[in-house]
C-alpha cells in the first residue's frame, strides 16, 4: 500500500475515530491482521487518490473478516466514486463467494448496497444484485426473494436485469415472482412483456420437450430403485396452471393492449397445458384482434395436440 493520504490533521484524526469505533466490539483478529486491517482501513476511509482506496478495498476483500466486511459497509456509505464503490462491492463479492469467515455480512452488505433505498448509484446496485444472484447459483442464499425485490426498483433496467435472473433461476418460486410481475399494471409494460415472455421461458426449461425427456428418465429410475420421483406429474400440472393463470389474467383484461395479450399466448404455447384451453377458445371466438385470434387458434391445436405425444 502506499502512503496515507489523509489531507489535513483533523480528516485523521476523524478517520482514525472511525476505525477505533469500527474495532470496539469486533471479534479481536489476530495481532498482525489487527495491524494489517487498521492501515488498509485508514487508506479506504482516509487516501485522496481514488487509485488507493481502490486497492485498499481489494486488499480487505482478500482479508475475509468481519472486521473487514465492516470497515467495508461504512466506506460505502460514505464514499463518493463510483470507481471506489465499485470496488467495494467486488470486495464484498469476494469474500462471499471464497466462503471466508465473513461472507454472510459480506451477503448482508451486498444486500444492502442493491436497495435503492440505501444506494444511489444504479450501476452499483446492478453489480451488487448480481453478486447475489450468484450466491444463489452457489448455494449460499436464496436469490428468490432479493429479485423480487428488485423488480420495485426506480430504475428500470434493474428491473429488466431482475426479470432476466428469475427466468435463468426457472425455479416454480421464480415463476411466481414473474407472474406477479405480468400482472402488475404498475410496471412498465416493457417490464410486464419481459416478464409474460419469462414465465413461457421457465416452462420451456421445466416441461418442453427436453425437460419432459429428462422427468420421464427421472421417473423410470425413481420406478427402477422402488424410490419416489424427484418431481411428479400432479406437482408439475399445478405449477403449470400457475403460470397458465398469470397469463389468462393479462389475455382477458380488456385494458391490456395486443402486444400484451399477444405475447401472453405465445407463452402459453410454450407451457403448452391443457389448462390454457377455455381462455384460448374465449380468445379466438371473442377477441377482436384479428392477430391475437390467429395466435390462439395456432397454439390452441398445439396444447390439444400435446395430449398424444
């Protein structure tokens, strides 16, 4: 590291408070990490150049401590570079992801830095977001309820990012966050298009043809070693109406426009369930868009047509 960067007597002085209060009450580190956490502290919360509190984040990144995740927290808040705060949510991504002593407030941390209502900056909390969408693909949290939150961000590209991570994550709680969001006439309808074309996705992943190749092996093994299947057929019918009733609600509401509606069906031929029928007959006997009848006629002889695959 190199040397501190404080700018005047009373800025150390106030920043050497803040480390001796961000000490008081932590679990003592070791004697030369206590050295090694205090210095890097004072340059993240103290240095002038931009270029050392960067590497002064990185460096409490690779400490992994509490400690280090606090001294961390407090830089965010009040650090003014978005290069820094960057930085720093790298720092927290670290030390989550390489299970370090403090990885779950490192967890606590990034949740905080993708709140609106604690960070200002989008790109950070577009980074920081993602961080946790990862920790959920690593097993370290469920990322679920963090998106969900997300899709009430004022920014909407956060809100697209988050439709996006809950079609990857194609799990059925997924799939409910997703159809919330379709019909939510709060949300933009670029929002709502994104997110009736996602619940189609996460079906495709779960019950297209390959998802049901894959079911039908499951079952002929579970069947093989006398054990239940992992999923069964009531249990995949029912989240399959699930989704068929998010997207019934925006097909038969009459403030929703054709590309709405339009998209909807498409994404009931992708889920391709037997539940979709009565609205699809509804659709082509009664909506008035000729485009929208077509479409339901189309996917209607699809979703009768899957009963003798």
């Amino acid at each position: 590291m190199g040397q501190l960067e404080s700018g005047s007597l009373t800025g150390t002085r106030i920043t050497w408070a803040l480390v001796a209060l961000l000490l008081t009450g932590a679990a003592a580190p070791a004697p030369g990490q206590d050295i090694h956490v205090r210095r890097l502290a004072q340059e993240l919360l103290g240095a002038r150049r931009t270029s050392l509190r960067v590497e002064a984040a990185k460096a409490l990144g690779r400490t992994g401590t509490p400690l280090g995740v606090r001294v961390l927290r407090l830089a965010l808040t009040r650090e003014r570079s978005r290069a820094v705060r960057l930085a720093i949510v790298r720092a927290e991504r670290t030390i989550a992801f390489q299970r370090y002593e403090g990885y779950r407030d490192a967890l606590a941390a990034l949740a905080e830095a993708a709140s609106d209502e604690v960070e200002g900056d989008e790109l950070v909390r577009l980074r920081a977001t993602e961080a946790l969408w990862e920790a959920g693909k690593r097993d370290l949290l469920d990322p679920v309820p963090i998106l969900a939150t997300q899709l009430e961000d004022r920014s909407q590209r956060l809100r697209l990012s988050a439709v996006e991570m809950l079609r990857k994550r194609g799990s059925a709680e997924a799939a409910e966050v997703l159809g919330r969001a379709a019909i939510d006439k709060g949300q933009t309808e670029t929002i709502r298009l994104a997110a009736i074309e996602a619940i189609g996705a996460v079906a495709l992943t779960e019950g297209g043809p390959v998802g049901r190749d894959t079911y039908r092996a499951n079952q002929g093994a579970a069947q093989a070693l006398n054990r239940e299947p992992l999923t069964s057929d009531r249990v995949l019918e029912r989240r399959h109406q699930r989704q068929i009733g998010y997207l019934a609600v925006v097909a038969r509401d009459a403030q929703s426009s054709p590309t709405l509606v339009l998209r909807a069906v498409k994404s009931m031929g992708q889920v391709k369930d037997h539940s979709s029928v009565p609205v699809l007959r509804e659709l082509l006997e009664t909506h008035p868009h000729d485009g929208i009848r077509k479409q339901a006629t189309r996917v209607l002889s699809h979703v009768l047509a899957r009963q003798y695959e």
